[in-house]
C-alpha cells in the first residue's frame, strides 16, 4: 500500500464503515450481502484511484508536533460531552437517548408504545435519524456494555479529528500547530450581535450560549458544532475536506453519498459544493483543448461516472434515503414557525447576522480569493441557508451551513499564512482580531462545561445530562417515523 495514501484510506473507510454496519444491521440478509459486497468493492476503486497525499517525514520534530496536536484535539473531544466525561449541553439529552437504543434495542429499531401524535397510523414507530456516527460505537457497545460504547464514542470522535487535521497538514506539506487553535476558536462575531440586540447570555436558558443572539439565523461555531451536534458536524467536516481536496472527479460523489446516513441536513449544504467542484474541476482541467459544449459534457460525464460514483454512490445515496425519508420532521419543508416572533425571517435581523458571521470574513479573504469561483459560490451557499426552513425549527440553518463555514475556515487559515509570508501585516492584524474577538463565543461555551462539570462535581451530582424518555423519544417527529407508511420499513428493514 502507498504510505502517502495510508491516512487517506482510512479517512475513506471512516466515512464508509457506518453505511457497511448500518445495511449489515438493519436490512433483510439477501439485500445487505450484495450491498455491502459491492460497496466494499466500490470502497476499493475509491481507495484506489484517490489522489497521492502528503506524507510527513517521522522525525523527532514532527512526532512531538504531532503528539501535541492530538492532545489538544483530546481534551477538545473529552470537555465536548463526547462519552459522558463532563457537562452535556442541552441537545446531549437525546443523543444519549439514541445511543442506549441503538445498544440495547434489536435492529432495526421498532417501538409498539404509541402516543397520542401517532394515534391512527399503523401503531408502530421506527428510529428514522442520522444514525451514522454512533454505529461503529453501538457496536462496541453491544459487544462490551453501554459504558465501553460511550468511551468508544469518543474514540472514535478523535479519530475523526485526527484525519480531518492530517488533511488540513497536507494542504501546507507539514505538520503545524497553530492550524488546531483556529479549528477549535473559529466563530462569527457573535458577542458584537449579542451586545447589540442587548441579550441576557448570563441568565439564558443555555448560559453563555452567544450564538442564539441572532434567531432563527445562526451560523455554529467549530466548538459549538462539536459540543451540541458531533455526531453531523464531525462526518461531514472530513468529507468536505475530501471532496475538496480531490484532483478530479472520480470518488466526489461517492464520499458525498457517505455523508448523506450520518450528516443530513449538512449533506444538503455540501452537494451544490460537489456538483459545482465537479463542473469547476473538468473545466479547468480541459482549458482550451475542448471547445465545443458537447465534448465538454461528454468529457465530464466519463470523469464523474464511475464505478464507485454510480454503483457505490447510487446504493448508498438511495438505500439512506429510503431509510431517511421516513422521518417526519422532515417533510415539513417550510414548517410555519411556531416559536414566536423571535424566529420569523426578518431583513433586519438577517443582514446584522450576515455582516457579523459571516461578511467581515468574505471582506477579509476577497484580496486571494477574487479570482476563485468556487468561493462565489460557497458564499451566496451561506447567503441563500438562512432564509430556508425545513422542520420545526431553525436546524436547517445551523447545520446546512456546516460545509461552507468550514471551508470558509480553511480559507481563513490560508489567509493568515499568506499575508504573514507577504508581509500584509495589517491583512494579518486585522484576521487575527476579527479571529480573537469571534473566539469569545467557544470561549464562552468552555466556560459553561467547565463551570458546570466542577458545579455538579462539588455537589456531588451526576456531571453529564440525563437521558431523554426512550418511549417517548420514538415517539417524536424529529426521531422517528410511522413503519406503516416507511418504504425502508415496508419492505428492505429485516
């Protein structure tokens, strides 16, 4: 095997493997055999026809560098809630919840205990979520005991991180350190908009919390993305950076389908990334030698369809739609808001929210990204996200947004190198304070885990959250679904 792919690789089969235990676990034997045969195959040609990578020389320098760096990325995993080390925010509740379900129930998940909102349907309920991230952990679990399962959480948490910061290294040929602090302290300005709207973060609901200052548009923080929603955040910040890290077209659409089980509503954000890299990457790489329309579709075409793409995209894309269209939050596209004026769409309030989380930022990159196409298109990505509901509340934006802030990161980073290199120093001074002052919103959500582990701690209390009810879990539109009506239920689940 190519040592500069090794890493690669297994970035590959991180986003893979929970598809493989999710088909092997929950569909009738005679579909999930030649499934998972023919997407291990299509995971080979992947594998295979990835791009050569960066691989660090293992000297003394670069093993301390390297050590250093997955300590940080460790204590950033452990005070997450990852595992039920320490505090838990709010959303903790229910992936707890599913996670003892996906250890202790049969799969596929079913649950006969109706309440009243599936009274009239088939009287039986199905866990229809992004299930993707906690099944290699679930099945630890399973093996080992609940308790294992959660350490493996964490595991595998790191894991994720540990690849996701090896390609950030590969997009500078070396290993550094400074890269890590910006993934962990990235944010908009929030503590700007939360000054001015006069918001109570002290005695909110969730303290500390700065990112709500801006209802219903909130664009998460790196941080906030792992301490409340890991389990999409995670998946689809490495896959981003596969996909665009991809010197054509031949795996793209095939790592995008293995965000589509474990980030949902990130997939949406990432696949007009995708589509447009595809057209982006053949055009620049024909240039002037196909003139005509025609060829260039007929040149793009043989590209992008491949094996992998077509087969192994093509089954794992559908066969997790099925399964993810039973869910019914999510047929309510543009759900009517029934939170209170405080989430109606607002021109007011959304172009506060763009300049702070998101302008200051494109204003600060355009002087190296002027002539870059893709980052037009990241951009109006973002601007379009907030204006779109889907469900009963404002998770589309939080989480659609996920692949093109963290792209807007990686440009970040780029920027801060360059202008140092050039010399731009007020470039430079100016990305370090904007950096400094948006930092103070995962500043703020360390200080609420910090402040209530060692709260709960000297009380003598439990430190993490508690689990949600798992009946009435099943029982709720943004987890579950109606069997009767699921056509993966119907007639692919065993």
């Amino acid at each position: 095997m190519n040592k500069s792919k090794l890493l690669y690789h297994l970035a590959i089969l991180y986003l893979v493997l929970p598809f493989l235990i999710f088909i092997g676990g929950w569909t009738k034997p005679y579909i999930a055999i030649p499934v998972i045969l023919l997407v291990l195959f299509c995971t080979w040609k992947a594998c295979k026809e990835s791009p050569e990578m960066w691989s660090p020389e293992w000297n003394r320098d670069n093993i301390v560098k390297a050590l250093f760096v997955i300590g940080v990325l460790a204590v950033w995993v452990y005070y997450s809630g990852i595992g039920k080390f320490v505090f838990q925010n709010m959303d903790h509740t229910a992936r707890n919840s599913i996670f003892n379900i996906l250890v202790e129930y049969d799969w596929p998940v079913r649950n006969h205990k109706i309440l009243s909102i599936f009274e009239g349907t088939s009287g039986e309920t199905g866990l229809i979520y992004y299930i993707g991230f906690w099944l290699p952990s679930a099945v630890i679990g399973k093996i080992f005991g609940l308790r294992i399962g959660y350490y493996m959480q964490a595991v595998w948490a790191l894991l994720g991180l540990v690849l996701i910061y090896y390609l950030i290294c590969c997009r500078y040929k070396q290993i550094k350190i400074w890269p890590v602090f910006i993934l962990i302290f990235f944010s908009g300005l929030d503590i700007v908009g939360a000054y001015l709207i006069n918001m109570d973060y002290v005695n909110a609901v969730n303290p500390w919390h700065l990112e709500w200052w801006g209802n219903p548009y909130q664009f998460s923080s790196m941080t906030t993305q792992l301490f409340w929603v890991f389990n999409q955040a995670l998946p689809v910040w490495l896959a981003t950076m596969m996909i665009y890290m991809q010197k054509n077209n031949r795996n793209r659409i095939f790592l995008l389908a293995c965000s589509m089980l474990t980030s949902t509503l990130p997939f949406i954000g990432l696949l007009p990334i995708t589509v447009f890299l595809c057209l982006l990457c053949k055009e620049n790489s024909l240039g002037n030698a196909v003139r005509t329309r025609g060829q260039y579709f007929k040149e793009l075409m043989k590209e992008t369809c491949t094996i992998q793409n077509v087969l192994g995209g093509g089954l794992i894309g559908i066969l997790s739609f099925c399964y993810l269209s039973g869910n019914l939050s999510g047929a309510h596209v543009m759900e009517a808001n029934t939170l209170g004026p405080d989430f109606d769409n607002s021109i007011a309030k959304y172009v506060l929210f763009i300049i702070l989380d998101l302008g200051i930022y494109v204003i600060l990159l355009y002087n190296y990204q002027m002539d870059n196409l893709f980052y037009y298109l990241v951009v109006g990505c973002l601007l379009i996200i907030p204006w779109i509901k889907v469900g009963y509340s404002g998770d589309f934006c939080m989480r659609a947004s996920i692949p093109g802030l963290f792209l807007i990161m990686i440009w970040v980073m780029d920027a801060v190198q360059k202008a140092w290199k050039e010399k731009s120093y007020i470039l430079f001074l100016a990305l370090i304070l904007t950096l400094g002052i948006g930092s103070i919103t995962p500043i703020f959500e360390m200080r609420r885990t910090f402040t209530e582990t060692f709260q709960r701690i000297n009380a003598g209390e439990i430190v993490y959250a508690d689990d949600d009810d798992e009946t009435v879990l099943l029982n709720s539109p943004n987890f579950s679904g109606d069997v009767g009506q699921s056509f993966f239920y119907k007639y692919l689940a065993k």
